[in-house]
C-alpha cells in the first residue's frame, strides 16, 4: 500500500501555555496532507475549487497517543482506506520522527465527498477523472 507523507517541524504558534500541540492542530495537519497531496499529484483539481468544485469534509477523526512539542519532528503518512461513490476515506498516521527512531504518536481518519455547487445548491458528482487517477496509484 502506497503512502503519502507530510513531512513537518512543530512551530510554537501550534503549541498552548503546558508546551504540547493544541488538539485541533492534529486535523489541520490531516487537511494540509490532503491539499499538498492534490498539489503533487492532481494539481488542477486545486484550480476546479475555485470553478465550483467541493470536496466536502464528512467526518473527521483523531486518537492522541502521545504529545508532540515544539520543534517535534513529525511525518503524517496518509493511506487510501476507501473509494465508495463519490467519497473517499483516508487514513493518517503521525510519527515523531528523530535520526535515530520513529514514534506513533497519533492516528486519524477522514472522509470527503465529491461535490459541485450549483447556486444555492451542492450537489453529489462522481469522483473527477484526474482525482481517480491520482487515487488509483494509492490503491
Ligand atoms: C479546500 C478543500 O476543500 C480541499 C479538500 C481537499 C481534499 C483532498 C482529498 C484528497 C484525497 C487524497 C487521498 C489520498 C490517499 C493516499
């Protein structure tokens, strides 16, 4: 199974008064590992956003194993759990990373749907081409 990384170092503004990582930091990290994952693999979907395209995020989840500071570096690797119509579940691992060892220190999971706003309106469409294609080297 292929994985995406994100690779990132732990910045103050993400951590509160104790020194930790802010829980909701966790899902921010979920949804740059997903748009970065566009950006390397699907990049004209990021234009058809702006054209009306929605991927719209359906649920979203995180398990706290163990903290992260300031300066952590961390690796959130993303895996593709499922394809099911026009939604798309991905899971995510968080690993603090040093030379010498590699930590789990989170896990998480989301799922989006493939949408189109139509005035008012959002609507279900199938996964666009582009996207599918960009999924299927992850399957
Ligand atoms: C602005 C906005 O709504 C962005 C949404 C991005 C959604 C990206 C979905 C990507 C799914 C990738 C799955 C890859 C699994 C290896």
């Amino acid at each position: 199974m292929k994985t995406y990384e994100y690779h990132h170092i732990v910045n103050f503004e993400e951590t509160n008064l104790v020194g930790n990582v802010y829980y909701a930091n966790y899902v921010r990290w979920q949804g740059r590992c997903r748009e970065m994952f566009l950006k390397d693999n699907a990049p004209d979907i990021i234009t058809e956003l702006a054209q009306g395209l929605a991927l719209v995020t359906v649920s979203v989840s995180c398990d706290y194993l163990s903290e992260l500071f300031a300066f952590d570096q961390v690796i959130i690797k993303m895996t593709l759990a499922e394809v099911k119509q026009n939604r798309i579940t991905m899971l995510f691992e968080y690993w603090r990373t040093t030379d010498q060892e590699e930590e789990l220190v989170a896990k998480g999971k989301q799922e989006a749907a493939c949408m189109k706003r139509q005035g008012e309106k959002t609507v279900p469409i199938p996964i666009p081409e582009s996207l599918k294609k960009a999924l299927e080297k992850y399957q």
